[in-house]
DNA sequence: GGAACTCGCCAC
DNA sequence: AAACGTGGCGAGTTCC
C-alpha cells in the first residue's frame, strides 16, 4: 500500500505539521523528578510485597518444581506452561501463535488466588516502568521533549515516542492520578486540553451523508449512544444521570456502536458488552452481572425478556447489528459498499484532504483510512493555525503535544479566555470555512486544569 | 551481544 | 461474505 500528497495544499499541511510539531517538541512538558522518584519506591514496595505472596503460595512451589532456578513469575511462557500443560486446565482463549493465552480477561477466568495477584503485579510495574521510569530517563532539566511524527502512521494519524505522549493512562483513575501527576505546567501556568468530541463519526458523516446521522449530528438534545443503549439491552435507559444508564450507555458506545464503525461484528460485540456490564459467557442466572439503581441486576433484566444466557444475547445483538445497518443507518451501510466498489475498481481512493492511498487493503482499511486520515488532517491544520496564531500574538502559551483528537496547552492564566476563544474559533469556524467538504458541525470540549496544578482532573462533589 | 520475534497493555 | 482500525513500548525469548 501506498499514500502520497497529490495536491500541494496536502504537502503543504504535512510540511507546516511538521514545523508545528517540532516547536511543541522543543517547548517540552514540566516534570517533577522528585515525584516519580519516590512514587517508583511505593510501586516497588507494592511489587516486592505482592511477589513474596506468590512465591510463598503452594502454587509458586509447584512452578518452582519445574522451572528450578529459571523461575521467573514474569514469564507468561512459564505461566502458559505451568497452567495449561502441567495443570492441565483448559485454556480459555488462545494467542495468535496458538499458545493458551495469559492476559487479563483469561487469567481473571481461573479460579486460582494467585492469579490475581499476577495480574495486580502486572499493573504496577506498567505503571512504574512504562511510564514514570520513561518520564525520568527522558528528562531534561525538569522537561520532557516527546517526538510527534507524522510520517509513521499509514493512515495519516500521528506517533510519538520517546516518552509516547499519546497513551498514559486515563480511564484507570488509580493508574491515571498516578502517572499524570508527574506533568506540570510552567510556574504560574495552567494546563488546557482542547478536545474534537467525536471527531470521526462527524469526518466519516461528510463522507457518506446518511440523513439519521446527520439529525444527530445537528439535533444537541438527541443522543444516538443513548438511543442504541435502548436497543441493546431492551431497558428504558433515558437518564444518564443515573449510573446504571451511564454504564449501559458506555457499553453500547464503547463496545457496539465504535466497534462497528471500525468493521467488527455482533459476536465479538457481545464478549465486550458483557465485560462492560460484568455478564459471563456462558448461563445467566438472577443477581448476575451489574447492580441497577433499584438494588436488581442486569442478568435479571436479561432473563425477564427472555435473553437467558450469552448465546441467546449474541442472537439479540445479531439483530440489532442487522438493524443498524439495513435500517437506521442504511445510506451510511450504502456509501461504505459503493466507497469499496470504487476502490476495487480503481485500485485507489482519495481522501477529502488531497491525499491518495493505493496498493492491496483489506475491506476495513479501505472504509476506515479515509476517515481517520482526514480526521486527522483537522486536528493537524487547526494545530498548525492556532501555533502560527499563538506566534504572531506572541502568547505566553505553549502548545505541548497531541493526543490524535485533542491538544494539550501550557497557558499563562491571563491569556485563557483569549485562548479558549481562539481554540473554538480556530476549530469551530475558521476549519469548516477552509475546507468546504466539512458539512456537518464540529465540536469542540476545553479541559481547564488549576494553575500550577497536575494534568489531574480536579475531583468533582 | 544485538536484532527480531511474541505477548500483553496503554492511548485514540 | 467476512468479521476491529492506528500506534509505542517493556519483558521475555529466540536467533544469529
């Protein structure tokens, strides 16, 4: 596969990215060393504490019978081994090289104690050496300088390494107070983070123009992950104030409606819905899974609609599936067939932004890189205008990095109104002005974090 | 002793 | 008919 620049506006976007980018990379993000340091001694003591538990259990001894000296309970060769071969449990799930697999959702399914603490080992060290331990060793006089490139990704979105600015945890809120209160802004400074609420669904809109999408698009109040929430589990979920409805509506956008858009399927959407609301694979039972706000739970829900085990809920979801494609977003479902057919008949396709990709991809490559490409070309060109803007102005703001859909700002606190009006005009207007392909509206949410304070939200109540 | 692989897991 | 898109990175492991 290929992707070039074919127009010169396409070259000159990713030229001025890249300067963009380089002054956000030279900028740099406060640290505080001392921080990480000590909050690396807590996770150690954590992980000493929790491994001597597992190497005193009954367990440990019979991997220790086997591997001797080699021991190593960071091996999930050994622990493959030990589980499947020498206990010859039976393997939930297999890894790509057909291996039984030792991840999280697998080990979790093994009635073993010390797998749990395995697994709460695993999570520490992440923490501890992925994160904090990069943050020290890319330290430069109480700074990090992450790369942002934009010449890595084949669908036009950006990378970064060293540290990787754009995975530190954030929906763990253990794991994400953690690591994100190593990050600071500049003395006297406040950090802000301008974030594209739904970004592709809007981009993939201008593409295909299916007019259910488009109402939701331009009607504030109706609420289409609330509408499908309704659908998938067959409930009045109406309120997302209420937890039970939140989760449910979380669990229809995180793991249907998104999936579907990137070409899954009902049946792996149903093993993700069900790890949302906390069902298993398997018979349904009263008092299963989550707890709704009337002290019920949602197996019995299930069960009184008739949906009493996981396979009955796939079938349910197969339907639903059927349904959002053939009915509620059938123009979408139309446009993604006739984008293939073009794509096999010319072997290529251009994005809305001047650039082309050519070459052999799979179905779900051809529907996806379209809308992430050009997604991502919003982000970079409002990057690249609001850098210049914040230059010409000579603001004492700092673009630090991006996140693919949102930008994160070191802003002097006297400017922050002239900021956030600038991010929304930049985005909101002057965007969809520059591009006449963009006909649906944008949306724009700015994060505000305290001055001097942690990129940590404040806590609410 | 380093390159390249697998596995697992973080983000969007 | 087929069946989730894009990355970076650490630890363990194997190959050369």
């Amino acid at each position: 596969m290929k992707v070039e620049a074919n127009t010169p506006a396409a070259y000159e976007l990713i030229h001025k990215g890249a300067l963009a980018l380089a002054r956000a990379e030279r900028a740099g993000i406060r640290i505080d060393i001392p921080y990480c340091q000590q909050q690396k001694k807590v996770l150690t003591k954590q992980v000493t504490e929790l491994t001597k538990q597992v190497t005193e259990s009954k367990f440990y001894h019979r991997w220790r019978h086997i591997y001797g000296d080699k021991t190593n309970i960071d091996s999930n060769n050994q622990l493959s081994h030990i589980l499947y071969k020498v206990m010859k449990i039976e393997a939930p799930k297999q890894t790509e090289s057909g291996q039984g697999s030792t991840d999280e959702d697998t080990l979790s399914q093994i009635d073993i104690p010390e797998l749990k603490i395995i697994l709460e080992i695993r999570k520490l060290k992440k923490l501890r050496d992925t994160y904090l331990d990069a943050f020290e060793r890319e330290n430069y006089e109480g700074y990090i300088h992450p790369f942002f490139n934009l010449h890595t990704v084949k669908t036009f979105r950006s990378s970064s390494d060293s540290p990787n600015f754009q995975n530190i945890p954030k929906r763990d809120k253990e794991a994400m107070t953690i690591c994100r209160r190593a990050l600071y802004p500049r003395p006297g400074h406040q950090l802000i983070e301008a974030d594209f609420s739904g970004l592709e669904v809007s981009i993939s809109t201008c593409y295909h123009r299916d007019p259910v999408m488009l109402a939701y698009l331009n009607n504030k109040k109706s609420d289409m992950h609330l509408d499908m929430a309704k659908q998938i589990f067959i409930y009045e979920v109406l309120n997302k104030a209420i937890p039970s409805n939140y989760r449910m509506r979380q669990a229809s956008k995180n793991g249907f409606v998104f999936p579907q858009f990137y070409g899954d399927w009902y049946r792996n959407n149903a093993v993700g819905i069900c790890e949302w609301v906390q069902l298993p694979q398997g018979k349904w039972k009263k008092g299963m899974g989550m707890e709704m706000e009337d002290g019920s739970h949602i197996a019995d829900h299930f069960i009184s609609v008739g949906i009493k085990c996981f396979d009955d809920f796939v079938e349910h979801l197969k339907g639903v599936e059927d349904d959002f494609w053939n009915n509620r977003f059938k123009v979408y479902k139309q446009w993604k067939d006739a984008w293939v057919a073009k794509y096999q008949a010319k072997g290529s396709f251009a994005m809305f932004t001047g650039f082309t990709c050519s070459g052999v991809m799979r179905r779900n490559e051809v529907i996806n890189y379209p809308v992430q490409g050009a997604a991502s070309h919003c982000k970079l060109w409002s990057l690249i205008e609001l850098d210049r803007i914040m230059l010409a102005e000579k603001w004492d703001t700092y673009i630090l990095g991006e996140i693919h859909d949102s930008i994160l700002f070191d802003v002097l606190p006297e400017e922050l109104d002239h900021v956030k009006d600038t991010i929304l005009r930049v985005t909101c207007k002057d965007l969809p002005a520059a591009w006449k392909w963009i006909t649906v509206p944008l949306n724009v949410e700015i994060d505000v974090y305290d001055v001097d304070a942690p990129w940590v939200p404040r806590d609410k109540e």
